[in-house]
C-alpha cells in the first residue's frame, strides 16, 4: 500500500525550511503532495500559478524524482446553510 502526505501551505515563497520537511516526510512516505493555498487576509509576492510553478521547478531540480506533486488548493469555506 502506498503512502501519500499532504503539505499545504501558502509557500509564498517556499523556502529551505519547507524543503527540508519535504525531504523529511519522503523518508516515510511514498509521496508528498504540496497543497499551495490562498487566503484573504495577507499580501502574497506570487499568485497561486506561480507560486505552483516554483515549487515544481525547485523540487524537481532538489529531488529529480516524480514523487512530489504540487497542487494548487482554495481554502472555500463550507456552509451547510
């Protein structure tokens, strides 16, 4: 059975802290899939496309392999009303 993680975060920029629990958490599972969010209440440098596009292009050069996978992910609020 394969084992994915999930990290999101905004990733605006990501940085070597963000690298480094990538590099950690691919130690015990098969897969990380970095959710690049969004949220209302702060200024961002990238706009989630860029910041997705970062991130592929940093990771892939670090790790060369396809294990990591980077998503953008929108942070709707759910209202059952």
């Amino acid at each position: 059975m394969k084992i994915n993680a999930i990290y999101p975060g905004t990733f605006d920029p990501i940085t070597f802290g963000h690298i480094d629990v990538i590099k950690k958490a691919l130690k015990i599972v098969d897969k990380v899939i970095v959710a690049i969010s969004e949220t209302d209440n702060k200024n961002y440098f990238f706009n989630p496309q860029e910041r997705i596009e970062i991130v592929r292009k940093d990771l892939v050069s670090i790790f060369k392999k396809n294990n990591i996978e980077a998503i953008e992910c929108t942070n709707k609020k759910f209202d059952p009303n």
